[in-house]
C-alpha cells in the first residue's frame, strides 16, 4: 500500500494520498488549506488517478480544497450529512479566532460536483481498497473516522483519525456544533474497543496506534478508569 501524507496550510493540517500502489487509482483524505498542489505533487511523482476525496469532519481546515480537488480529478467527495452543509458554508463551524484570521479575504466555496454522503458502519470500495466508516460525533456532529486493513509490518489496519484522535489528546468540543460528552462517547464506544494493532494518522500532528493512546493518552486513561470522569476539554484543532 501506498500511502503519502503531508501537512498543508496555516494550521497544519494533515493530508493524505492512499492508493494500492504506484500507477494506480487512489483516495484523498482531507484536503484542507494550501492541500491541492501538494495533492498534485505527490499524483505527479506516483503516477496515481485519484477518485474519491473523503472528508472526516466539515471544518474549513480540512474541507477547504475538497471542491478543487475534486473538480481537478473529477473524483467524488464523501461526507457525513451532519456536516454536509459545512462543504459550501464553512463560517457556520468556525471559531472565532479562525474567522478573525480570514477576515478581508474573498473567499467563495461550494459543493463538488458529486457528493456523496457517509452512514455508520458503511464500507466504501473505492481505488481497489476497502474503508469502513465509523461516525464519531463530538468534534462536529458529522466526524468520522475511515479505517483500512493493512495487514504488514504487524500492522492489523490503518485509522484516519481526522480529529477525533491525536497521539496524546483529542480533538476540540468548544466549536460550534462540539459536544464533549459526545466525544467521549465516541472515544469509549469506537476508540477504546479497537486492536492496539492499529496505526492511527490523525489530522494534526504525528501519527500514533491504538496500543500507545490506549496506554498514555489521558483522555482515554479517564475513560477506563471511571467513565464519569473527565480531563477537561482540549483546544487543539481549527
């Protein structure tokens, strides 16, 4: 498997390539800011044709080049409804400071040309690979999470994150349409259950495993050790 990831844009933003291998069909993960033409470097160097852009959660920072890229490759975008309307009205999941940040730019976005929306428990077949979509609202109410088998280096499957999960913490909950409750209940019912054998590529920051957050990340160590407990909720994210 190939998969090519790099950070885009003022927020670092984790962007991601997957294909079965060189001179194949392949699948774009979150294309936020600034992601088209490190998208199309690394098309140019694999000799990749991508069609289908998953989106893990509608905040601009991930979904700000989802329509370019789309449009380029004339590939589908996936997304969950519950942040569907985020892809052509990204300042209703905004944060202050992030408004703040775009202020003075002429800035238009709308939907690609397909979309095409995600349920939980679905199993996507696209590029020759197999993603299985797990919803886990909390950052926003649409977040999800696609995982794919992997099967090397003793590597059971692959879990693009977004920002549900990051190595040592979690996404935010104080943007509009966060919940922290939620997000702990989408940490406990489909983080916490999974093989430790899992790589985790999450949408800031590096990547990480089941096995290792399981083993120091507080948020998760709270939830084992009494579900009513909490460390208070992180900022890190748009």
């Amino acid at each position: 498997m190939l998969i090519a990831g790099f950070p885009a844009g003022p927020w670092g933003t984790n962007c991601y390539v997957v294909a079965t291998g060189p001179g194949q069909e392949c699948v774009v993960v979150d294309p936020g800011k600034d992601a088209a033409d490190g998208v199309a470097g690394v098309v140019r160097e694999h000799n990749l044709k991508p069609v289908s852009v998953l989106v893990t959660h509608g905040h601009i920072d991930h979904m700000w080049c989802v329509a370019p890229v789309s449009g380029t490759y004339d590939a589908t975008a996936y997304i969950h409804p519950a942040d569907r309307h985020l892809l052509s009205d990204p300042m209703a999941g905004m944060s202050r400071e992030t408004a703040g940040m775009l202020l003075g730019g002429k800035y238009e976005f709308a939907e690609p040309d397909e979309v095409s929306e995600l349920g939980d428990g679905q199993t996507l077949e696209l590029a020759g690979l197999e993603f299985l979509v797990d919803h886990t609202p909390g950052h926003t109410p649409g977040s999800v999470t696609f995982r794919t088998p992997y099967d090397e280096q003793d590597v059971a499957e692959i879990m693009f994150s977004g920002d549900l999960l990051f190595a040592g913490s979690i996404g935010r909950t104080d943007l509009p349409g966060g919940d922290h409750p939620t997000m702990l209940r989408s940490l406990a019912t489909k983080v916490l259950p999974l093989r430790d054998d899992i790589v985790v590529l999450p949408g800031h920051g590096e990547q990480t495993s089941i096995a290792r957050e399981r083993a120091t990340n507080p948020y998760l160590l709270d939830l084992v050790r009494d579900p009513g407990e909490s460390t208070p909720s992180p900022t890190r994210g748009l």
